[in-house]
C-alpha cells in the first residue's frame, strides 16, 4: 500500500522490515508502530523466514518516539504505553534480528537498535539518549539498553544525552559493527545466520537471555539437558549426518 509507513519483504528466507516516514524521521507514530508490530508477528510466525532485517529509508534510522502525536496527550495515551511490546518482539523473537542503519537513531530508536540480535550502522551514524533534555526519562528503553551497555557508559551517556558515534557505540556493545558498507555487512551477517537451524538458533537465543541460579550443578543440569535434546533432535542428527556426509544439513537455504 502506498500509504504504509513499514513495508514488509521476504526473499530467500529474509524477512526485511523497512520503516519508511522519512517526513518525521522515522518517529515511532501510532501508524508506525501499528504496522511495524504486525510485521513482526509475520516474520515470527512464518516458516520460510530464518531472519529479520530491520532497515529504513531516508537519512534517519528512527527519532524516537513521535512527540507531535505526544504532545498534550495524558500519561495513560502517550504512545510509548504501547512501546515495550515492540521491543519484547524483537528482543524475544525466534528469529534472529539484524538492525541495518544508514543514519542516526536517538531515544526510542537506540532501544529498538539494542533489542535486534545484530546491529550494524553506518560509520556516519549517530546517537544519543536525548530524553533527558525533553524532561522525560529513558526509562522504556532502559530495558533492552542495560543489558548491552557498560554501567559506566550508560550512567554517562543516559544522564547528558550527549551524541556519540558509531565507533563508540561499538566499543560500549550497543553496536556489533560499524561500517562504511552497511548492505555488505549485512548480507555477511544474514549468510552466517542462516546456516544455523531454525530450532538451534530459537533455543540459543532463549539459553542467552535467560538468567542463570548461582548453582553451578543446576546450570549443568539443565544446560546439560537442552543439549540433550539438540543433539538428539531432528535438526542435530541432519546436522550430524550432513557433516559426515560432507554436505550441507536441509536447512541450509538453495543459493539463488
């Protein structure tokens, strides 16, 4: 449709999400949100996709949330109430997501960038968690941030809301790589991605966000347990059979 605001693409089992309202900066409106939730329940939900690049048009990434649309509205309307559950998609989604950013992502759009699996930007890029200097609180965004973020970096970085670069957001972990060729360094990253199996690469990302007991034998256990299954699963013993084979397991999509 020619008035959506994110477009939805799938080839040889890439789903590629673009947000496309360069007129606002790729502001998180409820028209945005709307289509860009929808559009990650279908790459979640179909088989033939085994990865999920989030992309965009114009020369911004994502501003953050739309403050015209927030502008007088309630603490009960504001938009940012519907904005964790995009971020718990990405963050939880079966499917690995890959951020690809041409420009500068600020407040709401460094949250999505830390919830992708892999995010990569242009060396040009910026960002900067600018809430501050609105009067409101990264708060929201907190969430995915912390996580990949040094203590002390994001102490500094959340409380001045300074801009920084894409060479430093990769030294403080919010980046995987920053790179004069985003397209390149995407399809690097979607290639390796997809030699995983769907349900080894499901179950690795769940393993990684999950928190862990302070017992050393119940992580055995049950990391022993997981592995287990893996091996004795479908996808393990196709793996297992390709490798002695010497050839590549079924998953592995056709090269096109």
């Amino acid at each position: 449709m020619a008035d959506e605001l994110v477009h939805y693409e799938v080839q040889r089992g890439i789903a590629t999400i673009t947000l496309d309202s360069p007129h606002n900066r790729n502001a998180l409106s409820s028209q945005l949100r709307r289509e860009l939730k929808e559009h990650l329940t279908s790459a979640a939900s179909d088989d033939q996709v085994r990865v999920v690049v989030l992309t965009h048009t114009g020369s911004v990434f994502c501003s953050g949330m739309d403050l015209k649309e927030a502008a007088g509205a309630s603490a009960g309307d504001q938009g940012v109430n519907e904005f964790p559950a995009i971020l718990e998609q990405l963050w939880t989604s079966p499917k690995p997501v890959v951020a690809a950013l041409k420009g500068p992502a600020r407040a709401g759009g460094v949250g999505i960038v830390a919830a992708c699996d892999i995010s990569i930007a242009a060396t040009a890029a910026t960002f900067a968690f600018s809430e501050v200097r609105i009067g409101v609180v990264p708060a929201v965004i907190s969430v995915t941030v912390l996580p990949r973020l040094l203590p002390r970096q994001a102490h500094e970085l959340f409380l001045t809301g300074e801009t920084f670069d894409a060479k430093r957001a990769v030294e403080i972990g919010l980046l995987n790589s920053a790179t004069e060729d985003v397209d390149a360094e995407v399809r690097r990253y979607t290639d390796m991605l997809a030699l995983g199996a769907p349900n080894a690469l499901a179950a690795t990302k769940e393993m990684l966000q999950q928190e862990r007991s302070t017992n050393l034998g119940e992580v055995f256990a049950d990391m022993l347990k997981l592995s287990a299954q893996h091996f004795g699963g479908p996808e393990g013993q196709e793996g297992i059979a390709a490798f002695k084979e010497k050839r590549k397991p079924s998953w592995v999509p056709a090269e096109g």
